[in-house]
C-alpha cells in the first residue's frame, strides 16, 4: 500500500501544481503498477487516504485518548519534513549546501531540518519504556535479524521522551483532523501505522488476524515500527505485532542511492535488461537483511547467467536431450542402480551408485525443509544459496556418470541411463517447486517441461525420489512436457552499464 499524508506530499503537490489527492492517486498507481510488472502478488493494497483507513485511525485516536494515553502540550524542537519526524539533536549535522551555505541536517540521512514550535497533543511514550523492554525480553525473537533486536534494546536504555503526535492543522491540512479538535492533524506516522490494523478489518474484524500480523520494514524506520507502534498498540488496548522482519538498503557501487548524485535505480529498466525473474533472483540471492549490500550491473549478469541460465538451464537441456532420452519421457528408477542405505554417513559405492550420489540424494532430501525454514525467517538469501548448491551438485553428479557415453541397447546400461536421469529430474522438479515464490514464470516453464501438473507443485506435498524410500512415483512413464527452448536466456554482458546510465 501507500502512506499519503503529511506535510512533504502536501509541499510537493504545491511544487507540482496539483491536488495532493492527485498526486498521491497517480504516485500510488505507479507503486501498484511496478509491484505488477515484477510479477508480486498481494490480497490488498491500501492506501493511507481512503475512508476505510481514516474510520480505523479515528478509532485508533479515540481508543487512545479514552485510555489517558493523550494530552496536550507545548513540543519544540528539530523537524525533518523528508522523514516527517523530529530529529534529537545529538543526530544532527552542520553541511553546505551547493551555494556554500551552512544547514543543518539529520546525520544519517543528510536530510535539512528546521527548528518548529507548537502546540500538539503528546503521547505518553515514557510510560511505556519498561513494558516494551519486558515484551522485548519476553520475545527475543520478535525483531530479527539480531542486530537490530539489539539496536532496539539500546534504544530503550536512553530516555525515552513522550511524542508528538499531532501538527497544528494550519501548517498541515493534509492529514486526518483530529476528532473533536479541527485546529490539529494527526501525526502522519501514527496515522500510517495503523494502516497494519485497517487493512485486516479495524474496528470490527480485525481478531481475526491480528496480533498474528509479521511486518517487513526498512532499517531507516526501525524506531516507529519497534518502539512507537508497539506502545502505540499497548496503550489503545492492543497486542504488539509478533514479528517485525528487518532488511537493510542497497548501495550502488559502494554509494548510497541519491537523486542528487544521479544514481538511483529504476526498476522497470532493470526488469526490462534483466527480466523479471532475473532481477527478481538476484536481489533475493544478494540481498542480506542484516548488512547493505552492493548493487552494480556486472554483478547482476554474472549470477544470473552462472546460476539460472548455465547451472539450473543447462541441467535441464542436457538432462531432457532427445540424444539421451528419445522416448521423451520420465524414466523409471533402478532400485538395483541405486540401492536405498540407511546410513549415508561413510558410505560406499553400492550398485551403480557413488558415495558422492548418496550425499546429493541426502542433500536433496533434506532441501525442502531448510529452504522452508528460511523463507519462514526471511533469510532468502540463504535458501538460494541451498538450492544453488544443490544444483551445482545434481550438474556433478550428471557430469560424473556421462549418460550420454551409456549404450540404451544393452539392458543393464539402460537401467543406470534411466536412473541417472531419473535422479536428476527429480532434484530439478525440487528446485522448480522450491522456487515458484522466487522465480514464478521460469519455475513454471520448468515444471511444465517436466509434466507436473499445477495441482503437484505445492511445497507441502513435496516428497523427492519415492522409489528411492520404495514408494510409487507418479512421474514414472509420463511423457515430459513440450520443449520449449532454453529455460532462461544468457544476458548480455553490455547490458549491464546500460541501466546505470539510464537511471542516472
């Protein structure tokens, strides 16, 4: 969804000649319309303007002020109109401006402030110092990665000011007055936040979901989604959310993306050089939550044509070759070839099989689990590199036993051929499966080829090589999908300055 209020969406619709309405109407629709292009599905978009939303969060306010959370009081101090927040003034900054003037400025985001003074309604924010540490403690694994559930600990060792949390309606008109008050507007974070609650149902439904809500936010507003809302909620007679899920910020060539410095990525040319899924998979490979990480286009071409086009595509190719596999369809598995062990620990050759063939089935069958544990802890990067592993394993062991070297004449050379690929379909209908979320349109051309049915690609009935456990596989025998050519095409390495060049 989009957040719309507050005083710099009401600046820049001045600057621009518009209605803030109109405005936010046409920068929403961009969001909504680039979350299409890159292929993310959502069941609500909600946008902080629409009536619903209001309702909730002049409830919200009422619940707040009946409870004695509310009061009013003289606020003065450094405010940034970029963050719409005030700054304390150990984070501030001396800076020149172009013109060699002198300004002053919020230290981690460079951003100018200016010195205001009114009157507001404040939020007893102190009071809720020691039951935010008791829910931090309670729940250590609420705010993840670490380091930031550590950042927010420390926060709550420092004084912890009570927050303003409305402006004088005369500066800003574009917000949610304050009920019974026309002479303030609503802090535009408290109204913001409380889209989280609007959006499952807020006043009447919302039981049903919340406190069951997992946020994903950005480092840069880690303090109101970690210590204002969940005192916010507290003190409105709410639970806090039970996880909060934290990324950090990509750079560009070492360099904080900045309109200034002419170097902020567009995703649209990025999807266009890259595509979709190849982007898509790069920022999920790359992206560590818990650090910044770089972003430059050779990067991008490297990974994407050495793991999807060269590892995952090539396995594919080699694996469902007329040359290897005439009949066009889903081997059968050697239970003679490939003899089940307990014990992978050690383990020799048995059949046909190496030692090496036993780790991979083992890795394989264990990929599922890991890769969704991962995911369920928002560390996608690491489930990737699983599956990438595991790929660059299924390549070895296909590269090991040379199929195509295999006679199918001879009986006992056409079991081990069969197996062989029989084995190698398998891990490649697991990668496909496991990536659907990442890479949906190649993991379904993936599928397709291997003749798994819409209905057979959920994660949940997800079981690799049955016969290998003496179980009946039903891919067995069935005739593999059409070819459709290469699963994902090379990218051209001049494309890589390009979208750089463009953006800047």
């Amino acid at each position: 969804g989009t957040d719309e209020h507050g005083l710099k969406m009401q600046q820049a619709a001045a600057a621009a000649g518009v209605a803030p309405a109109e405005l936010c109407a046409r920068v929403s629709a961009l969001f909504r319309g680039a979350l299409a292009r890159a292929a993310v599905s959502f069941t609500d978009f909600v946008r902080t303007s629409e009536p619903r939303h209001g309702r909730a969060v002049r409830h919200f306010w009422a619940a707040l002020r009946r409870r004695g959370a509310l009061y009013k009081g003289c606020y003065e101090g450094w405010y940034c109109t970029a963050e719409e927040s005030f700054v304390p003034a150990g984070q501030l900054a001396e800076r020149r401006d172009a013109r060699g003037q002198a300004r002053r400025v919020a230290l981690e985001s460079g951003h100018q402030v200016h010195w205001t003074k009114e009157e507001n309604y404040m939020f007893r924010l102190s009071e809720f110092q020691e039951p935010l540490r008791k829910w931090l403690r309670d729940n250590p694994q609420v705010i993840s990665p670490a380091p930031f559930y550590q950042q927010v600990l420390h926060w709550l060792e420092e004084d912890l000011p009570d927050l303003s949390v409305s402006r004088e309606r005369s500066r800003l008109q574009w917000g949610i007055p304050v009920p019974d008050d026309s002479t303030q507007t609503i802090y535009v974070w408290v109204d913001a936040l409380v889209n989280y609650l609007s959006v499952v149902g807020y006043p009447e439904t919302h039981g049903e979901w919340w406190p069951a809500a997992h946020h994903v936010v950005g480092k840069d507003i880690l303090k109101f989604h970690a210590v204002y809302w969940p005192a916010l909620l507290m003190a409105a007679g709410l639970a806090p959310p039970e996880r909060i899920f934290v990324h950090s910020h990509w750079t560009v060539r070492g360099q904080k993306m900045s309109k200034s410095l002419g170097n902020v990525i567009d995703p649209d040319s990025c999807f266009r050089h890259y595509t979709v899924d190849g982007f898509r998979y790069f920022l999920l490979r790359q992206g560590v939550p818990e650090r910044d990480c770089d972003y430059y286009g050779e990067k991008v071409v490297k990974l994407v044509n050495s793991e999807l086009a060269d590892a995952l595509g090539g396995l594919l190719n080699r694996s469902t070759a007329l040359s290897i596999n005439p009949s066009n369809t889903y081997p059968y598995f050697s239970e003679s070839c490939f003899p089940k062990i307990s014990d992978y620990n050690g383990t020799q050759a048995l059949g046909r099989a190496s030692a090496e063939d036993y780790e991979l089935v083992a890795s394989v069958a264990s990929l599922p689990l890991q890769v969704a544990n991962y995911f369920e802890g928002f560390q996608i990067y690491k489930a990737l590199e699983c599956i990438a592993l595991c790929v660059k394993g299924t390549n070895g062991f296909f590269q090991r036993h040379k199929p195509w070297k295999l006679d199918r004449k001879d009986p006992a050379e056409k079991l081990w051929l069969d197996t062989i690929i029989h084995v190698t379909l398998e891990c490649l209908r697991v990668y496909g499966t496991l990536l659907q979320p990442v890479i949906p349109g190649t993991a379904d051309k993936l599928l397709s080829r291997l003749a798994v049915e819409p209905e057979e690609r959920s994660l949940s009935g997800l079981t690799f090589l049955p016969r290998y456990n003496g179980k009946p596989c039903p891919f067995e025998g069935r005739q593999l999908g059409p070819d459709t050519g290469i699963l994902f095409h090379r990218l051209e390495k001049s494309r890589q300055s390009q979208v750089e060049n463009k953006s800047s």
